[in-house]
C-alpha cells in the first residue's frame, strides 16, 4: 500500500465519521422536531385559528431548516479548522454546494481531501430525504385537519357531504 492509498483510507475514515455523525444529529432533531409538532398537535381542532395551525406549521419548518443549516456548519468547520479550505465564508460555501448536490463550484477542496465533498453531499441527501418524509408526515396531519373543518363547513351549510367517493 502505498502513501496515496493510505491517505484516501484516512480521508474515507475523516468522511465517514462525520457523515454518521451529521446522520445520528439528524436523526435526533427531527425526532425532536416531530415530538414537538406532535405535543402541540393533540391541542389542535377544527376551532384552532387558522394563524395557530400556520404558526406551528412554520415553527416545523424554521426547525427543520435550522438543523440543515447547523449540520453544514458541522462539515464547514473542520474543512477550515484543518486547513482545506482558508475561510469559513468559503468553507460554509463549499458544503452548501455539495451538500445540495449542486457541486461545480469556484471552491474547491486540495487533491488529497477531493473524497470528503462526495460524503458531504451523501449527507445531504440523506438528511433532505428524512427531513422531507417529516414534512410530509406533518402535511397529512393539516390535510385531515382541513378535511374535518370542510365537512363541518358542509354540514353547517346545509349541503350533503358525498362519503362514498363519488
């Protein structure tokens, strides 16, 4: 094995750490994220002002958009810290680019640590993909709200609600 083959396995090894580690964060946030939404959740009817349901809607959100953006501040830091990329502007930039898969730009990382921008956007991917099936999760939960206050709207109106899907 010769001096390059054993930097790439350290390269994979630094990569690696870090993307379970930005996995495992991930993972606990929206965990978080989710039990808060479900604690404010099972105080929500269909009398709930609409601003409420938004407000905790964004709050959701504004979470979730937080630990994307503490995550790759985790991957910028160590990029600076040990010398690949010489500014947090710039290091902050570069994993926001592979992060999102957007990659190709004027940023880039030294010959030797060129693996480490793959793992970021793996991270990346992953965690859009998780954060995505929260959101969905908490999505449902709004339409069955809005499907209740339709129904009730209905019934208040006078109008028959058609329950056979016809």
């Amino acid at each position: 094995m010769d001096v390059a083959d054993t930097n790439a396995l350290i390269e994979v090894a630094f990569g690696t750490c870090f993307l379970v580690g930005i996995i495992i964060l991930h993972g606990v946030a929206m965990r978080s994220i989710t039990r808060q939404f479900n604690a404010s959740w099972i105080r929500v009817n269909a009398l709930t002002p609409r601003w409420r349901v938004n407000l905790l809607l964004s709050t959701a959100i504004g979470a979730m958009t937080v630990t994307h953006l503490l995550e790759t501040l985790l991957w910028a830091l160590p990029l600076l810290g040990l010398g690949m990329i010489g500014t947090l502007r710039d290091s902050y930039f570069f994993v926001l680019e592979s992060y999102t898969t957007l990659g190709g730009g004027n940023v880039a990382l030294p010959e030797q640590w060129r693996l480490i921008g793959p793992m970021i956007a793996m991270s990346g991917i992953f965690t859009f993909g998780w954060t995505g099936s929260v959101l969905v999760n908490i999505m449902n939960e709004l339409g069955k709200l809005d499907r209740t206050q339709a129904t009730k709207d209905q019934r208040e109106s006078g109008v028959q609600v058609d329950r056979t899907g016809g």
